[in-house]
C-alpha cells in the first residue's frame, strides 16, 4: 500500500494524507493547532475526531490534504527506546503520502532524528524537513544548517509558534503530492460506511449480507490497513460496504495502532455517501456513540442508526417505541436519521435496512426548485414571524438550493447576526415538512442582501 488517499466530497481529486512526525517536545502539536484553526489555511476542523486533536483538513493553493498528529514518542523509561520510536515512525510511514519530519533547532540533531531519518529514506516516501523553534528569519539560526547532515535535503525553517514561514512549508509539502491520482468509480454505486465501537457486529453484518445475497461483484483490499471495501448488489442496486475498525474511548486509546483506527474511520466516512451507525442493543446509545455519530453528522453524510444484537433482548409490545425514543433523546441533533434494529446473527430486518439506505440516498440528491422553495419558506414566515433587534428586523429575501450530498441552501437576508439558531431550525423543520429529506443532514449558508426591502 502506498499511502492512503481520502476521496473529496464532490470531487472526483483524491485527498492526501500528510503526517506529522517527530520526538516530543519539538512544537508537533504546536505546528498542528496553527495550521488547524489558522483561517488562511483550514478548510473545516472537523468536530469529533478533532476534538481529540488527530486529523484536521487543511487547504493549500488550491490543495487540500488531511493532516494528522501522530502523537509525541513517549517511552515509559527515561530512556528513548528505539523499538517504539520504530513502531511509531512506522505508522506514520504507513498512513501517510508526505511525511512532516519536525525537529527542534534549539536541540540540534539528536540520535533519535540519526534513527528516524534513516527509516524514512528507506521507505522511499517523501519527506519534507522541518526545523522548528527558529524565531528570527532575518538572522536565521546556523543551527539549521546542521540538519543537512540528516541526508533528507533542505532543511526548512519555521516557527510554528509566532508562526513564520509557514507558507514555504506548505508549498513543499503539497509540492509531493501525485497531482495524476483520480479516483474512478461507479456513479450509480452507493457507498455505505459501517461505523461503530468494537464488537456491535460490523464485521458480522456485512459477512451476513454477504453470505444472503450471494451477488458479490467483487471483494477488494480498501485504501486502510484494516478497511475491505465489498461490492453487492441489492434488488438491482450496486453497494460498497466499506467496513472499519472500532472506535474506543479516548482514554482507553493507548496504543499507536488505535490511534490511527480512528484516522482510518475518518477516511472510511469521508469515502461513503452514507454512514450506518452501528449500536449494540444490550447496551443502549453510550457517550462514546453519540461522538462516533457526530462523525458523520458533521461530514454531511446520509445516517441510519442501526440497532445491532435485537434478537439478545427481551421485548413486549413496547421495547422497541421506548427504545426509539431513548435514540430520539440520545441523539437529539440528528433527528432527521431514521433507525432500525436488526440483527447480524440472524438477518432480520436486514434487507429492510437497504431500503432505508436507498431511501436516504434519494433523499440526499433531491433538488427543490426555487420557486417551490420559497413558496414553503414564505408561508414559514408568514406563521412565525421573524425575530428582531434593536428595531431592526430580520427580512428574509429568498432562498436558493446550491448542491446536493448533502443537500444545501443559501438563504439571502437583510442582517445575517438576526438569523438566530433556532429561527433556523424552524426553517429546517419546515423545508423536512414539505420536501422530507430523512435521513440526510441539511447545511444552510446565510447571505446579506443589503438594500432590498
């Protein structure tokens, strides 16, 4: 495997992964909370995984790539154990198509950056050198030079604290990038990420569907280390199941390999038009579910709850409504994703599960027309009056859908800070009302429109 691409949404370009590497204490964190939240540069800091501060996507000349963090080498002893530092340079060789090497001009060169710079240019991947720590461009540290002596080229120097000469940093890096990668696939193909903690049953649920169907199209290794993409066909309708490692705590991630599940579940969700969010039944919806849910909510993808293990529980007539509305109230920012229970081991309701996901599918490609658009929006305004400040009033002008996957509007008014939260969550539920889009998230942009009355 050379590297790991992440599709674009919308695009048919594949995203870079860049990782950054280096010892503790050389300002990695420091370099990837700057370009993360620096607004010249980030293109979305996607809540969930990023609140743990692992991945953010960042943009670049028209570039954008994913970065993650790998995490500082901390060895248990005081003493730098190079078997950790090779596990941890291995991993960041393997997930990543350019390598950030940090290294701290104020240490100098180290044996551990001696250690490190010699697996990297066996693995033949790009790396790109970065002297952190040099304050002062105008009298650039000679200690930088020294680095020359790692054999992995020029050295560049930043500071990732004030920040300077970050822009050179970041045209070397996308300069590696293979500019020749496309990703083709099947237009009429529906992607279907399976989500989750370990052990609700991904695994088992796809070997189930696999195992019904008997129409596999082909089984191929997936862009991850541990991701197989499965293609079936359903009732004449071409799916690939892109299944993942589980998510676990954060605190409960302690091993490298972990972390970089959770890169791999990113890029599952960034790949798929629709998530299935997969909960054991004998457990109920944990905290843990309701941020692997966010994950997709907050990429814009199609979501369906799929309650896994139904066939473990003991049901009357009103286990399953109550168990609805506990996932109603668990998960009250994603109303709109609809949920089924199942189960793996038997396959029930498991083919009513695609016609869910189909649903969802023609949900998240329908288009409104502008006139009818407004026809439901006008009539909102009319039964909800629109909030106001200070004597001015918030006047909506007209709304237009821009895209689709999900599907967006831009709604253009007079004063955008009047557009209060929950004025626009009534327009939401009114737009679902008339047009349903279930299963799909809706994105809004708000535009000022000054002068029209």
């Amino acid at each position: 495997m050379v590297g790991c691409y992440i599709k674009y949404r919308g695009e048919n370009l594949m995203k870079p992964v860049v990782a950054i590497i280096g010892r503790p204490n050389v300002g990695k964190s420091t370099l990837f909370n700057r370009l993360a939240k620096s607004r010249i540069s980030i293109v979305d800091d996607t809540p969930g995984v990023t609140r743990d501060r692992i991945y953010a996507n960042v943009e670049w000349l028209n570039y954008e790539f994913t970065m993650i963090d790998t995490g500082g080498i901390e060895p248990e002893s005081t003493d730098v154990i190079l078997s950790q530092m090779r596990r941890q340079a291995e991993l960041a060789i393997e997930a990543a198509n350019v390598i950030v090497f940090l290294v701290d001009v104020k240490a100098g060169v180290t044996d551990a950056d001696y250690h490190v710079a010699n697996m990297l240019r066996k693995s033949k991947k790009p790396v790109v050198l970065v002297v952190n720590k040099v304050d002062n461009m105008d009298k650039q540290d000679f200690g930088v030079y020294e680095f020359y002596n790692l054999g992995l080229g020029e050295p560049i120097p930043i500071s990732a604290s004030q920040p300077l000469n970050l822009g050179d940093m970041l045209d070397e890096i996308v300069s590696h990038f293979d500019k020749s990668i496309v990703y083709e696939e099947d237009e009429d193909t529906i992607k279907v990420a399976i989500i989750g903690k370990p052990n609700v049953g991904k695994s088992s649920l796809v070997n189930k569907i696999v195992g019904e169907e008997r129409v596999i199209v082909s089984e191929i290794a997936g862009t991850t280390r541990d991701s197989v993409d499965t293609d079936v066909e359903i009732d004449g309708q071409k799916y690939t199941l892109i299944d993942t490692a589980g998510l676990r705590k954060r605190k409960k991630v302690n091993e490298d390999i972990e972390k970089y599940s959770v890169i791999r579940t990113v890029s599952a969700i960034e790949r798929s038009d629709i998530v299935l969010i997969m909960v054991d039944a004998q457990e109920g919806i944990t905290e843990q579910d309701t941020k692997i849910a966010g994950m997709a909510h907050d990429a814009g993808k199609g979501c369906l709850i799929v309650v896994n293990k139904w066939d473990a529980i003991e049901k009357d007539d009103k286990t399953m409504n109550k168990y609805m509305k506990d996932i109603s109230n668990d998960l009250a920012y994603m109303k709109y994703a609809p949920a089924i229970c199942v189960s793996a081991l038997t396959g029930q309701r498991v083919h009513k599960m695609f016609e869910l996901i189909y649903m969802i599918s023609q949900n998240q490609n329908l288009r409104v027309s502008t006139g009818v658009l407004n026809d439901v929006i006008y009539e909102a305004l009319a039964m909800n009056q629109p909030p106001s400040d200070k004597g001015k009033a918030l006047k909506v002008y007209y709304a237009t859908q821009v895209s689709v996957k999900p599907p967006t509007f831009i709604i253009f008014v007079n004063y955008k800070e009047l557009m209060h939260f929950s004025y626009l969550r009534y327009i939401e539920n009114q737009i679902r009302e008339a047009f349903g889009f279930k299963g799909t998230p809706i994105h809004f942009m708000i535009r000022e429109k000054k002068g029209k009355e």
